[in-house]
C-alpha cells in the first residue's frame, strides 16, 4: 500500500512542477497547434502536456515498482517509452497514419510476446470461453489497437481524455491494489496521478493539450490495465472475483471504444479511411448543440461512472447481455441528442480578413448560442 501512495504522490508532484516548465518552453519555441476549421479551440496551445504526463508516471513507476516480482512490468515500461516517441514526434512533427499504426503494433507486440499479455478467455460472450491461440493473439492486438486510438481520438476537448483515463486508471488501480496485484496498482494511480495534476492546466480553460503523446500513453496503460482485470477478475483465486468480468472491462471504458466504433463505423460506411478527420465524435454533436467544454465533461464521465456501477451491481446477468445492453445504452444516448436536443440556429457573420494588402470580406458560420456552462 505505501507504494502504491507514494507512486500518486510522485506522479503528480512531477507532473505539476513539469507542466509549467513544458509551457514556458513551448512558448519560447512556438510550439503550438494552431486552430483550424475542425478544431475546437480558438488560440494557439501547446500540444505537448504529455510530456509532463509521461514524466510522472514513469518517475512514479520506476521508483516504486518491483521489477523482480513482477518480471512483466519492465516489458510494459518498454512499450511506454516506444508509444511516447511515437507520439511526441507526432506532436512536433506530424506522421503519416500508416507509420502511427506501425508503432502502435511494435508497442502491441511487446505488450503480448514479451510482457505475456493475451486475452484467453472470454467469461461466455457469445457463448465463448477458452480462446484458441490464434484467435487469442488476434484479439489482443485488436484490442490493444483499438483502446489505444480510442483515448487518442477522444481527445477532442478541454478535460475529456484526462477525466476519462482518470476515472478508469483509479477504479482498475482500486481494484488491483484490493486483490493484491500491487504492481499493476502502482502503474494505474501512477497514471492517475500525473492525470490529476495534469487536469488542473487542461481543463476549461485549457492552458496546454496532452497531445499524441498524452492519450497514447493513456490508451496503452489502459489496454494493459483491462486485459489483466478480464483474466484474473474471475478467477477463484482472488480476493474478489468479478463475474462478466469482459463487460465489466468494457464498461469501464465504454465512452472512448463506443465513441470509436461509431465514428469508425460512419467512416467505413461513407468508403472513407477509419482514421480520417471528421466532426462526428460525441462531443462534437454535444459542442454543435451548445455544451460548454466543462459540461461536456462532465457529462460523459458522469454517465461512464453510472454505467459502471449498474454493471457492476448486475455483474451476475449473462456477459452477452451486459454488453449488448450497454452497447444500447450508449447508442440510445446518441439517438437521444440526434433528435431530442435541437441542433443551433447558425447565421452568416461577415468578417473583415487581410489578404495581399487588401481588405477581403469573408463569411463564416456562427452558432447563436455562447458556448458556456
């Protein structure tokens, strides 16, 4: 346990105390990402408050973990560190999709071949339990994928991927530290830690961005984090077994990986790339519909919170049914923004831009309604 403390406090002392100093270097280097047409925010912000997060939690890890008790979590060190150049290059330099997914694979490979982490079971989804190996070693990676571009693309507003990798990073460290899986306790509230800190400059108004740096390293802690929960959680031998231990996982990080597959989905139907840029992730439809970036926040983590505790009081119920109805849950929600709130009324603002020395009238939509709390 003193570990585990002292792994939260390292991690967001570092974090705190290196955030700052990222800003102030960010601004000396003009290191910026500049607003467009399909961003959110308005100024030039720093992307680059991964850093200061990845500082925390491999300081908050490395001084705490015991490397020869659990010989795999130096494997998931090594991934950490591959996922935090490839997005910190990402961040300053910008790379092609295909060399993103490239290291996302290696990250992917080491995780399983090395760090020993496959999901073998599935608790009776669809009827299924034991894996056969290569099924197995296909969902992983899958898997791991998936959930690590998930709180990548969630990233869209001021608090969001922070607030939801804090709240799935906490619960999965609760539990892991109350069966006695201390290391994998250290690397959640290590996480948790430098998220927490991390917030008090990201939230609105948001002073620096986590970037690709940030929301992969997020991704990757979390696929590592639900995948060791779905094959101990329902086992006999802990402390405190979970039944429907998959759904239970899922749940907990049901807004990203919906949020995903439904824009992914939409992407694929309209013939184009999965990972091309677009406006339909769910806090966009909320923005379009006037939230503030607070109540936006607020509101998803909220309704994460209260789908993992009715899973979680039902976790008996069959897994096929839990996630099935989650899965519904959540795409009622959508429906329900679709056509129970009303889209903004937009007008057509003129506005004065400088072009070649001349004044040049240019249009541009704007919502009727403030975009505050």
């Amino acid at each position: 346990m003193f570990d585990v403390l002292l792994s939260i406090a390292i991690s967001f002392t570092v974090t705190f105390l290196a955030i700052p100093a990222v800003i102030n270097v960010a601004e000396m280097k003009k290191l910026f990402d500049i607003p467009d047409a399909r961003k959110v925010h308005r100024t030039p912000i720093t992307p680059l408050g991964g850093l200061g997060i990845f500082a925390g939690f491999i300081f908050g890890c490395l001084l705490t973990l015991h490397f020869n008790q659990h010989a795999e979590l130096q494997y998931y060190m090594a991934a950490s560190f591959v996922i935090f150049f490839l997005g910190l290059k990402d961040d300053i330099l910008v790379i092609s999709p295909v060399k993103k997914f490239i290291g996302q694979v290696l990250a992917a490979f080491i995780i399983i071949y090395y760090g020993n982490t496959q999901i073998r079971n599935m608790q009776g989804f669809l009827g299924v339990y034991r894996l056969d190996e290569t099924f197995s070693l296909l969902l992983t990676y899958f898997a791991i994928i998936v959930i690590i571009n998930s709180f990548n693309l969630i990233d869209g507003i001021d608090g969001l991927a922070g607030s939801l990798g804090l709240l799935s990073t906490f619960i999965f460290g609760c539990y892991f530290t109350y069966i006695g899986e201390s290391g994998y306790g250290v690397i959640a509230f290590a996480l948790s830690g430098s998220l927490l800190a991390f917030l008090i400059f990201n939230f609105q108004p948001a002073k620096i961005f986590m970037g690709d740096t940030g929301s992969l390293l997020l991704g990757t802690i979390n696929s590592i984090l639900v995948i060791k929960f779905i094959n101990v959680a329902n086992t006999s031998e802990v402390s405190f077994p979970v039944a429907a231990s998959p759904a239970v996982g899922f749940t907990i990080l049901m807004v990203p990986l919906l949020d995903t597959l439904r824009v992914f989905g939409i992407r694929i139907l309209h013939r184009r790339s999965p990972f091309s840029p677009d406006r339909n992730h769910i806090h966009h439809l909320l923005l379009d519909r006037g939230f503030s970036h607070r109540a936006i926040t607020l509101t998803l983590v909220a309704i994460n919170f209260v789908m993992i505790g009715v899973v979680f009081v039902c976790r008996s119920l069959n897994c096929t049914v839990l996630l099935f109805g989650v899965t519904a849950i959540f795409f009622g929600v959508i429906a329900a923004i679709h056509y129970l709130l009303p889209a903004p009324r937009l007008f057509v603002a003129k506005t004065d831009k400088e072009e070649s020395g001349q004044l040049a009238k240019a249009s541009q939509l704007v919502s009727l309604k403030k975009d505050t709390f």
